[in-house]
C-alpha cells in the first residue's frame, strides 16, 4: 500500500482531487529532458570530430573531453560512433605506443571529417538563426 502512495501524482491544491494541471510540470519537465536527450544525440558525433579535429586522440580522452563539456557519455555508445564515422571516411586511426601496456589506437579527423565539421559550424549558425526568429 505504501508503494502505491509514493507513485501517485501530487494533490498540489490538497482538493482530494489530482488535476490534469498539477502533473503538468512533471510531465513537461520529463518531455524537456527526452528533448535535450535527443538533441545531445544528435550533436555527439559532431562533438566527437571537434575532439579528433587537432591531435590524434585516445577514447578515454574523447570521453573526458565530452564529459567536461557536460555531454553525457558512456564507453558503449562512444566506440560504435567512433566505428561508424571512421566507415563514413570521417576518422582515420593510428596507433601509438603506450608506456602503460599495449600500442593504443587515436582517433584523427581526416580531411573530409575536417570539411565535415566545417559545414556543420554553418549549419548549426543557420538553425540558431532560425531559432531566434521564434
């Protein structure tokens, strides 16, 4: 019964009555969130050629870099994007030798990847563009 409780919505007016309304901040809030969710998605592969764009850099650096920036990235979605835009001519990969172990491989964009980010900087100052005219 206790359960059933704490997942009920908020009676914020205390009416008795739980109003389509009251739940709406929640309700909006959760959508905001699946939004921000999706536009981050969309912006990560953009992101990860900035990182690559000026020195080689490993996978654990493109994550941390990410992560400073405030985009939320966990080693599984990385390393299929980082296969994908290296199959899409964006990426190419060298390895390097490491002190701590086995050569590693870095990511560098290649020159289509830097043309690549290039267009996306024009593209992004567009949407903006557009966004303000709202």
């Amino acid at each position: 019964m206790v359960d059933d409780i704490r997942h009920m919505p908020a009676d914020a007016d205390m009416d008795g009555v739980v109003d389509a309304t009251e739940n709406l901040g929640v309700q909006a809030d959760q959508y905001a969130d699946q939004l921000a969710t999706q536009l981050r998605k969309g912006f990560l592969a953009y992101c990860v050629l900035k990182v690559c764009s000026p020195e080689p850099r490993y996978t654990s650096d493109i994550i941390r870099q990410l992560r400073e920036a405030e985009l939320v990235v966990v080693e599984g979605t990385i390393y299929p994007l980082l296969s994908r835009l290296q199959k899409d001519g964006l990426l190419r990969h060298e390895w390097q030798e490491s002190e701590q172990g086995p050569p590693r491989k870095y990511y560098k964009t290649t020159e289509y990847g830097d043309e690549v980010i290039g267009r996306t900087i024009e593209k992004i100052a567009e949407l903006n563009t557009a966004l303000e005219k709202l």
